[in-house]
C-alpha cells in the first residue's frame, strides 16, 4: 500500500518519477489532501472535515478488473486519536423557498402536453401510449 500526501509545491520532476514507479508496482494506493494547504477549507461543505481520502488504486484480487467501489467521494476527519473515513456527501437544502412545482405549472405543462399530442388526447389529462 502507498500513502501519497498531496504537497506538490516541494515535489520535484525525480520525486514524481519515483513515485510513479511505486504506484505501479502497488497494490492499493490512497491519497490525502489536507484542507491547510488547499483552497477549499473556506467551503463551508468541508467544515466538519480535515481532508479529502482519494482512492488511487485499489487491488485486483483474482480477477481482470477491480471493484469500483459506489463513491469516491471520501472525506477524513482526526478527533484526538481516532482517524474516521466517511461517504462525502451534500448536507439537505433547508432554504425557505421551495423549489418544487406547484400545482398551477404541473397543469399548464399537461395543457401543453395534450394539445401537442393529437386530436385524440384532447380531452384527457394523461398520455397513453
């Protein structure tokens, strides 16, 4: 397994080099990128975290392709010393204004709808197919 710590400010041209050669020759390969050096710690999507978990890589056990796993959008979090790997996700919309349709718009598209659709589906709300 490689750990890879995203600082390329200090990485030179024989350091990636090497470090490719590595990640090749790796089974499973994960990359942290701390928000102290990257510009998104202002976003307030990442305030309960300390940095992003990339998964590189992850081994090809007994088959020709791997897993690929339902996210990869990972986050990591340190309380003292417990290091806590979680599912990055959007936190719910709690705006005062809504953002479904209303009633009024679901009936003007179905008028629309139906006198687009043919003499037959005039007088009916719903299409049949």
């Amino acid at each position: 397994m490689v750990a890879k710590y995203a600082d390329s400010t200090n990485m030179g041209r024989k350091n990636k080099a090497i470090i490719g050669r590595v990640v090749k020759l790796s089974d499973t390969v994960i990359g942290l990128e701390s928000f102290n050096v990257s510009e998104r710690a202002s976003n307030p999507l990442y305030k309960d975290y300390h940095g992003l978990f990339h998964v590189r890589q992850i081994p090809r056990l007994n088959s020709l392709i791997c897993d690929v796993p339902d996210t990869k959008d990972l986050a990591f979090k340190l309380k003292r010393k417990l290091f806590t790997i979680e599912r990055l996700h959007l936190p719910p919309d709690l705006s005062d204004t809504v953002s479904r349709s209303s009633k009024q718009d679901l009936a003007e598209s179905a008028k629309l709808l139906n006198a687009g659709c043919g003499s037959a589906a005039r007088g009916k709300k719903h299409l049949d197919f």
